[in-house]
C-alpha cells in the first residue's frame, strides 16, 4: 500500500547522524513509491513553549475553540499523511525539548485527546502507523538491561503515539552510535532504510 508519509525532524543539525537516519529512511520510502514530507522543526523554528493563551484554551470548556496557526498547520500534514514518522536523538533517556514542546501544542484538547471521552464523536486524528526512530550513543542491548528502552517504548508508544490515533505504532532503537568504528553506522542505516521500504 502506498501512502503519504509525514516525518517530524528533532535535530538541530543537518550534519548529524540523526539527518543520515532520516535520508535513509526517505530513501527507502520513495524507493517503493511512498510519498514524504519532512517537517524539520529546528529549521521551522517552531516554537515549543506552551504561551498563557494556548494554556487556558487547553484547560477551558471548549475543545472546539481554534488553535494557533503553527498548530492548525501542524494538523494539516497529519491529515494528509496515512503514516506519521519522528526521527530523533536520544537526549538523557527522551527526545529534545524542541520535540517534546511539539507534542505538548499539536496534540491539543479536542484533537489528539478529549475530556469526558469522545462520547460517540468523529475523532480528529487517525493514521494507519506511527514510527519512532531513534539514533542512540548506547546500545539497544545495554538500553535495554538498564531498563530505558522500556521506558522510553512506554513514554512514546504507551502515552505520546495514541495521541495520532494511530492503527499500529513501532518503535526502533538505532544504537551503539559512541565511539563506532563505522560498524553501527552501517547496520543503523540500511535497518532505517530497509523500515522505509517495509514500512505497510
């Protein structure tokens, strides 16, 4: 099944392993007919901090009252979008703050969640999949034996992607990124370009 792919960038550089991932990735999208749009929220400058006047419309009484526009345009390429990806560093045991404000303002009150329930509405958000690739210093071994990988599946799979009403969710470790001789690198992106291929 080929679809539209969304894919939200936390990283501040372009040089960074991080891109790689993402290109990877692309490739292996586009290499099987799968179409991509990047949102790259360092270059976007989008900002993360949750300002008083979003506040109080996520704590009022009205779940339909209009967000702001950076929001809304947000909204906009998850709607297009059958499948919707985050590739990011992991940054002490989570993503970057610059990703983590995303989630706080895009995944508003009456769009990703609803108080009291949706009570027989037409949820806002559906994607068929969700993806989360992660490039890490650490291993996914030694992450997992220490217990952060469970941690972090439960923070992104367990809380964040249902927010998308996502059908399926996934996520994918890309460790042992310190001190490589060139070895990770490779196995991490052709893992990342091969789940681009295979991602329906």
């Amino acid at each position: 099944m080929v679809m539209h792919v969304y894919a939200v960038y936390a990283h501040p550089s372009v040089k960074s392993f991080t891109w790689q991932v993402l290109r990877a990735f692309e490739s292996g999208l586009r290499e099987v007919g799968h179409t991509v749009e990047i949102g790259d929220l360092y270059a976007m400058d989008f900002r993360t901090d949750m300002d008083l006047e979003q506040y109080e419309r996520e704590v009022g009484p009205d779940p339909d009252a209009p967000v702001p526009d950076d929001v809304r345009l947000e909204h906009a390429k998850i709607a297009r979008a059958g499948a919707v990806a985050f590739v990011y560093p992991v940054w002490w045991s989570d993503c970057p703050a610059k990703l983590k404000g995303w989630f706080d303002r895009v995944f508003a009150h009456g769009y990703s969640y609803r108080r009291g329930g949706w009570q027989g509405r037409v949820r806002p958000v559906g994607v068929r999949w969700a993806l989360v690739l992660c490039p890490a210093g650490h291993t996914e071994d030694y992450l997992e034996r220490i217990g952060i990988a469970q941690s972090m599946r439960t923070v992104m799979l367990g809380d964040r992607m249902p927010g998308l009403g996502a059908e399926q969710s996934r996520m994918l470790i890309l460790g042992g990124m310190t001190n490589d001789d060139g070895t990770w690198r490779r196995r991490n992106l052709e893992r990342a370009h091969e789940l681009g291929r295979t991602l329906a």
